[in-house]
C-alpha cells in the first residue's frame, strides 16, 4: 500500500470514488453519511460557537468550602481555559486573566457574572463563568483521583447580561478507572494534570474536538 495513503488518510479522489460507489449500492442518504464520516471522522462540533470575534472575559467562582490546599483551583483554571479559547477559537480576544483577577481582588461583593463583563475595565462582549462547586484530587490519604463539579455558562454582556447558554457538567473524575499512588507523583504534580483535564473537558464546548479525547485519560494518567 502507498505510504502516503496511510500517512495522510484518503485522498480526494478516493472518497469521491467511495460516495461514487456507496450511492449506487444504497442511495444518496447513504453516501453522504459515508462521506460525512470520512471527512469528519470522530469530531464533534461545538455546543456553542457564538464566541467567535469576541472579547470573551473567563471567570471560575469557587462556591463551596475548598481546601487550604486547593486555594487557587479557580484562578488556574479560569487561566487555563483562557488559553484553550485563545488557541482553539477563531479571532478571540481574551481579557487578561490577570487584569479579571484584580477586578475580582478589588471587588469582593460581585454577584454576577455579567457585572464583571460589563465592568470598564474588563469591558467584555462575553462571560464564561464557571461556578466551581467542589475540588478533590485525593480518594484517600495515599492515593489521588481527582473529582470536581461545576456549573458552565455563558453571558452576553451587550445584551443586558442575558446568560445564553448554560449548562452542569456530569462530575469530572481523573482518572476516571484508576487510582494514583500519592508516592508516585508530587501533588502539585497531579493537581496541575487534573486542572488541565477539567479545563479541556470545559472548553471543548466552545470548539471542535475529539468526541473520544476522554476514553484515553487512565493510560495518560498512569504514564
């Protein structure tokens, strides 16, 4: 077989030959899901795709009682899916993640997410606001497996801070069939992967992806 076919996937003319083929055997409908398949394969499109040419601000909101340990969950991940948006999401602008961390330093009696969008200065178009409502990297004192919940949304500031999308995340767990040892790695370490884990999982709403990104993440972990 040609190395370049394996390497590169299915040129062209050869789909064209296989929607040729697949329509004569089993109709139009047929051919365009085979098509369908074979450009897309497992990609899965955003849930919401509106912050595309937006000055998008990220805000995490711990709601529950984290622990001395976890203190800065929320800030890192705040920057971390800030960075996810700003590489995966055509013509963003991402406030400073830094410059809404002031703001929220200075303002302790914000209620909402869109007052902080609409503040002078952040001045956002948009606000994804993530409520962080529990953090956990251990199962126990000496094995690590993380677990959050969170709630997503999404307010338009231009539009009276009207929330347009809005979801609550099934619980996070990293790894999700596994325990990690806590000899085996620092727990900094671990609590980084699984801020990142959490970010990834978060983000991939706003932007194509992997439908299966998350079948693999026993192995990643235990790597």
């Amino acid at each position: 077989m040609d190395r370049s076919f394996r390497r590169h996937g299915c040129p062209a003319a050869v789909l064209v030959v296989l929607v040729g083929l697949v329509s004569a055997a089993g109709g139009c409908r047929s051919a365009l899901f085979t098509a369908t398949y074979l450009f897309k394969g497992n990609a899965a499109d955003a849930e919401f795709d509106e912050l595309k040419g937006k000055k998008v601000a990220v805000v995490c909101r711990p709601t529950g009682s984290l622990t001395y340990r976890d203190a800065n969950v929320a800030t890192d991940l705040a920057e971390e899916i800030s960075r996810l948006l700003k590489a995966n999401v055509s013509k963003i602008e991402i406030v400073d993640p830094q410059e809404v961390t002031e703001w929220l330093d200075e303002h302790g009696d914000w209620t909402d997410f869109a007052e902080i969008g609409q503040a002078e200065a952040v001045a956002a178009d948009m606000v994804v606001g993530i409520d962080l409502h529990s953090f956990t990297i251990y199962q126990s004192q000496v094995l690590y497996q993380g677990k959050a919940n969170v709630t997503l949304c999404v307010c338009d500031c231009r539009e009276d801070g009207d929330i347009v999308f809005r979801k609550e995340l099934p619980q996070s767990v990293y790894p999700p069939n596994a325990v990690i040892p806590t000899s085996e790695k620092q727990e900094r370490e671990f609590r980084r992967e699984f801020v990142q884990i959490l970010a990834d999982q978060i983000g991939r709403h706003f932007y194509p992806h992997d439908r299966h990104a998350d079948y693999a993440l026993d192995a990643t972990a235990l790597d």
